[in-house]
C-alpha cells in the first residue's frame, strides 16, 4: 500500500489527496488514547509534587536566587 500512496504522489497532473486518516482509524487511535491517559490521570499527583506545587503557590514563592541545597532541591 506505502508503494502505491508513493507512486501516486510521485505523478505529476494526479490529483492529489489531501492528507489525513479516515474516520474508523481516527476513531481507534482516539480510543487508544483516551485510555492509555485515563489510566495516568486515575494514578493522581504524587504526594511530592503536591507539596512542590503547595510551595510554588505560597507568596515569595517566585523569588530568584531561592534557597537550596547542593543539589538544586528544596
């Protein structure tokens, strides 16, 4: 079929078709998608970046030059 689809293309004067996935393969590939991201929504924030996004939210927060350790954690 990739040999066909080249050929076609490679004419010139064929009229070409706009590119793009039928309905049916859009439909599966949304599917797949909407489950695999279902999945890694229903696994929640980690209690880690709650509490990173906890402190980022607290005034003072957005200060350069904050403190950190040696390794660049709070």
């Amino acid at each position: 079929m990739m040999k066909e689809v080249k050929s076609q293309a490679s004419q010139p004067g064929s009229p070409r078709r706009q590119g793009g996935l039928n309905a049916e393969i859009q439909s599966r590939i949304g599917h797949q998608l909407r489950a695999m991201y279902d999945d890694v929504v229903r696994q929640g924030v980690p209690d880690r970046f709650a509490e990173l996004i906890r402190k980022l939210d607290q005034p003072g927060a957005a200060q350069a030059g904050g403190e950190t350790d040696k390794n660049g954690r709070d």
